[in-house]
C-alpha cells in the first residue's frame, strides 16, 4: 500500500520554491490548469521515494467538481519524518517555523511550519 497526500491549493506556483528549491523535491510532472495554459494546475513531486501532488482548486474543480473547495485552499497536515534532521534544519533556515525544534515524549525531534499555502508541515525524526 502506498499513500500519497495531494494538497489542494489556490495557487501551485508560489508553492514550487518551498518545496522544490528549498526542500528539494523533483518535479517530475506537472500539466495546465484548464482553460489556463500560463497557470499550472497539477503537479507531482518527488523526492527520496516520498511523492507529494499539489493540485489547483480549479484544476480539482474542472477534473471532480464533488471535491472542489471553491477558489481557496484546503489546509492540510503533513508529518513528514526525515532520515537526515540536520540537512532538513538547514533548508529550513531563514523560513518562518510556527513550532521551533522541540523533543516529544515519543521519542521524535520534531520543527513545524506552514507552507505557502498554508498547509501544516511537521518535520521530524526518531530523537
């Protein structure tokens, strides 16, 4: 079994930099918003065999108007746990973290932010 979370969003391309250039992940496919060719409206990344999708409102909207959430953003939470903390902290640096590093009574080292679209992103590894 294989889970893979697709954030709905108002707006992919403020998202690309988060994810892509500061987190590292792969674009590895991505397609127009209908009617829209200059707006992107579905993409899929990729990195370390984790897959993240990110999909427009509109884009859901025209593909499955059941699940559309109008013209706005679903908010998510992501908890993402990392092999190397360090290099997560280290791209991290300069962004916004709503939760500073802390350890939990489980056992994680975990930091939190919000994403550009203002999902809920937990970074974590076993403390």
């Amino acid at each position: 079994m294989k889970i893979t979370p697709v954030l709905t969003v108002k707006d992919i391309e403020p998202c690309l930099p988060f994810w892509v250039d500061r987190m590292g992940f792969q674009n590895l496919a991505q397609m127009p918003e209908p009617h829209k060719s200059d707006k992107i409206g579905f993409v899929m990344l990729q990195r370390d065999g984790v897959e993240l999708m990110i999909q427009s409102a509109a884009s859901v909207a025209e593909d499955e108007p059941a699940f559309a959430p109008g013209n706005e953003s679903r908010v998510a939470s992501l908890y993402v746990e990392v092999n190397d903390f360090a290099d997560t902290l280290k791209r991290l640096e300069g962004y916004p973290l709503a939760m500073k590093e802390r350890t939990t009574f489980y056992g994680m080292r975990e930091v939190g932010l919000f994403d550009p679209a203002g999902n809920i992103v937990m970074f974590a590894v076993k403390a």
